[in-house]
C-alpha cells in the first residue's frame, strides 16, 4: 500500500529531481554542441576541379555570338539574365565531382532535345546545385571528391565558336561564384 513520505524522503526527491534536470540541461548543451559543429557552413565551402585540363576552375568569359558565362550576364538581348556560372570545360572532358556529392537524377536545360540537353542535380556540402551539358555515368548514388561524374557533351555542335563548358547553377538559382 501507499505510506506517506516524510520530510527527509520528500527533500531527498527534490534533490534528486534537480540533479538529473541539470544532467539533462548538460547533456542536451553538448548535443546541440555536436550537431552545429558537424553542420557544414555552405558560405566556405569551394568546388575542387570540375573538369579534365581546367584544374583551377577558369570561368568562360565572352564569345561575340553567345554571351558571357558570368552569373547574371544578359541573353536574348536583355530578355532574362544568365541564371548560372560557366567553368570551361573541352567537349568531352571528364567532370569531376567537386566534393563529395550525391546523384539526385537528371536535370536537363532544354526543353527541346538536342545533343547536348542532358546533366545533373547534386547535393553536398550542405549546397543543392546542378551541372549541365554533362553526360552522367549515373543519375543516382554518392561520389566521392574528384571523382568522374561523366563527360562533357559535344557543345560545338550546337554552338559552334562558343567557348565550351559546363554549366553550374544553384537549386535556388542563387548565385554560385562565391563557390569558386
């Protein structure tokens, strides 16, 4: 049956419930200490290489016929602004993954098929990005840094004269030059 406590009994509880609470405070401080120091902070993360010959990640600058490869650079006479970054790139190079990635599945620029409408959504280092005119060797799985994503598709033959390159722009077509 139920016996009441006595006083002792009753103060003893209390100290003991105090005790555990601030153990519980402490362990739920070390946790969040943990997480947010495992969390990758996106604004330092830097692509490594992306393609095969262009180690440093040299940006397309402009060709007369076909625009800048800056982010925000003009197309279609001012009707809509460039909503990526181009990193040089030789038609059919190897594209390297830039750090260690996820496959998240195609992720075509056209809506018009053409030889070079093919590429990829990526994830990694806390960033959500795409690399396009990119023949993947797979649209699923993990890659480790550096890599082979797949090959560079053949721009010359629907741009010819351009400076060829891959294209990468962020999920939320964020600007992505502070990556490189």
């Amino acid at each position: 049956m139920f016996r009441a406590r006595t006083a002792a009994e009753r103060q003893q509880l209390k100290i003991n419930a105090n005790r555990t609470m601030r153990l519980y405070i402490i362990f739920c401080f070390l946790l969040l200490a943990v997480i947010c120091s495992c969390r990758a902070d996106a604004s330092e993360v830097k692509f490594g290489p992306l393609c095969s010959g262009n180690s440093s990640n040299r940006k397309r600058g402009c060709d007369k016929k076909y625009g800048c490869g800056d982010y925000g650079a003009r197309r279609d006479g001012g009707k809509r602004k460039h909503a990526g970054l181009d990193i040089v790139c030789a038609d059919g190079a190897t594209v390297y993954a830039p750090f260690d990635v996820k496959l998240n599945g195609k992720a075509a620029p056209y809506k018009k098929n053409n030889a070079i409408n093919d590429g990829i959504n990526l994830s990694g280092e806390g960033l959500c990005f795409k690399l396009f005119y990119v023949k993947p060797d797979s649209y699923s799985g993990t890659l480790k840094k550096g890599q082979k994503i797949g090959t560079l598709l053949p721009m010359q033959e629907v741009y010819p004269g351009i400076t060829s390159h891959v294209h990468v722009q962020m999920c939320d077509k964020s600007d992505p030059t502070k990556y490189f």
